[in-house]
C-alpha cells in the first residue's frame, strides 16, 4: 500500500566473459551495418520509383496520354535508347526542368538567348546535316 516500504530486492550480477562481450558487440554491430544499407537501399529503390513516376507525368502532360500509355513509352523509349528505364526518366525530368527554365526565363524551346527565333542567316556556311 502507499507509504509501506518494498523489501529490498536483491540483484543478482551474473559474470559474463570478456570474450562472450566481444563476440557479442561483434555481432550486434554487423547486425547495425547490414541493416543500415537494407535501409539505404531501400531509400534509393524509393528515390528511383519517384523518379520514374514524375517522367511518367512528364510523358502524360506532353503526349497527352494515360499513366499506362506512359508508363510502356518510357520502357520502349529507353530500350531504344539503349537505357534502363530509370536513366530515360532522368533524362525525361532534367529535360523538363530545363524547358521550364527556358520559360521562366522567358525563351521558348528553340529560341536563343537574346529570345529571338534563329534565322536562316544565322546558319549560313554552317555545315548541312547529310541526314536532312
């Protein structure tokens, strides 16, 4: 009851050998490190499907299409361009960020830095494109 003392408890210290203590940390502390890179793996397969989703809404915006028709373009094009899926979507994303600038900025896709549209005197004398 309240205000009754306990009777004291003894505690019970049992040794343990310095080697058991070793071997015991050693094992706790691969245990620490196998952990922390499942988790760091873990984090960076997360960062990859985030990538890969924000592509597919780049694809979905531009082409007009849904998350699925993006999601096989982004396959074919990066088959075709001899990349895995999750180095196209860096491409497709570093693209838009781009493109945004360029708006932001108030240049257009295809416009040089003074904002005007290229003429063809800029080109003048400069080699053609054999596949043209």
């Amino acid at each position: 009851m309240i205000g009754e003392e306990r009777p004291a408890i003894e505690e019970q210290v049992v040794p343990v050998p310095a080697a058991q203590v070793s071997a015991n940390l050693a094992r706790l502390a691969d245990t620490v490190a196998r952990l922390r890179g499942e988790v760091d793996h873990a984090h960076a397969v997360a960062d990859g499907r985030a990538l890969i989703e924000l592509a597919k809404g780049v694809l979905m915006e531009r082409l007009h299409c849904t998350p699925a028709d993006a999601a096989r373009q982004l396959e074919t094009l990066a088959e075709r361009a001899g990349l895995t899926p999750l180095e196209f979507a860096a491409d497709v994303v570093g693209e838009a960020a781009e493109d945004r600038n360029r708006r932001e900025q108030g240049r257009p896709r295809g416009r040089g830095r003074d904002g005007a549209r290229p003429q063809a005197d800029d080109f003048a004398g400069a080699p053609r494109d054999p596949g043209r």
